[in-house]
C-alpha cells in the first residue's frame, strides 16, 4: 500500500519501548516516532507484533499488556495495524536470509506496504533485505 506520508513498520520491541521505555529506542527511532506523534507519518503494527506482545506479557512479564497497547493505538490517528494477507505470505519465500519467521513477516510487512522498518534486530538488519532505522 501506499502512503501520502511516509509510513513506517514498527517492530516488537520497538512497539514495547515506544509503549514503555521510550530511552530504549534508538535515536534515529525516536526522531521518527516524532513524526508520527505529529502526524507526519504512519507507524504499522504487524499482526504477528500484537501476538508477541501477548506472549511476552503472558511469558515473560514486559510491562505492557494487548489491551494497554490497543488503547494506545486507538487513540492515534496513524496508528494502524497491518494484516497479514496472501501478498505478505509469497514475500515470506524471497526472505530466507532472515531466519526466524516471525522477523519474516514484519520484514515483509515492511517490503509489502514500501515502508521502512524500524527495528535493532541484528539478523533483519544484516539481511539487507528491507530497508531499517534504528540508530
């Protein structure tokens, strides 16, 4: 899809510090996160994200809940969450060199919607494959 301003695909750990720990996050992401605030560009949220920041609420205790981040979502205007479709899915076979699947599809998330992914997971960055910020 494209956007009238740029969008930007966010990734587990960047939705959970965004949410939590804003100092995490890595000058360049939070420069962007910004942006977004103004409403200078669009942050999307994977499907797959949701579904992590459950099981890290439920496994591992992160200080952010799915009903916490879904009010804070609702409450933005470019805040939007991005399914996971077919065209997605074929994207996932041209990103072998990103090895865990759930990298895959927010990398191809990001490739899908044309949007920058914004990540500090060394193994998407080294894979080139999708286009990231983080520093």
């Amino acid at each position: 899809m494209n956007y009238d301003m740029p969008a930007y695909v966010l990734d587990t750990h960047t939705l959970i510090w965004y949410l939590s720990d804003f100092r995490k996050l890595g000058k360049q992401a939070q420069a962007v996160f910004g942006e977004i605030e103004r409403g200078n560009a669009i942050a999307l949220i994977p499907a797959i994200v949701l579904a992590e920041v459950i099981f890290l609420a439920e496994k591992k205790g992160v200080g952010v809940t799915l009903a916490e981040t879904m009010a804070r979502i609702e409450l933005a205007d470019n805040f939007e969450i991005a399914l996971m479709d077919l065209d997605i899915l074929k994207r996932l076979v041209v990103l072998r060199e990103i090895p865990e699947l759930h990298d895959r599809i927010i990398a191809a998330t990001a490739l899908e919607n044309n949007s920058i992914l914004i990540t500090k997971d060394k193994e998407i960055i080294k894979s080139g494959a999708v286009q990231t910020i983080w520093q």
